[in-house]
C-alpha cells in the first residue's frame, strides 16, 4: 500500500504547447495560427530551435478575437 505522504501534492502542468498543438487545441488551421505569429499578433517563444506558445499567450490571443454573439 502506497504511504499518502509518499505522493506528490502537485499536479504537472503544460505551460506552453508546438504551433501544430496550439492549432489543433484551438481547432484551427496551422495556416491561420502561423500567419498569427508572423504578424506579430499571437507571442511566442523561441528556445533553440523549438517555438513555443505559451498557454498564457494562446488564451490572450482567443481573448482578442472573440466577437459578440451574433456577428
């Protein structure tokens, strides 16, 4: 039996995702979410050679381009 004090009391969290993840998780196309990025319009990071978006930066970005219902 596992000793309760022996599991971790945190939870791992993902803090940032691929462009190809961040446009499945949106449910838009990679195109749309690379030109995104090339305008400047949703932040990203660049470790290496790996880009990264963060899910900060991602909800930011739906934030900005949520419209009212029925536009």
């Amino acid at each position: 039996m596992t000793n309760v004090t022996e599991i971790p009391n945190y939870i791992p969290q993902v803090l940032a995702v691929s462009p190809n993840e961040a446009a499945r998780l949106c449910s838009i196309g990679r195109t749309t979410l690379y030109a995104a990025l090339s305008s400047g319009e949703l932040k990203s990071v660049k470790i290496g050679t790996r880009r990264l978006i963060t899910l900060d930066a991602l909800r930011e970005w739906l934030k900005r381009n949520e419209t009212p219902a029925g536009e």
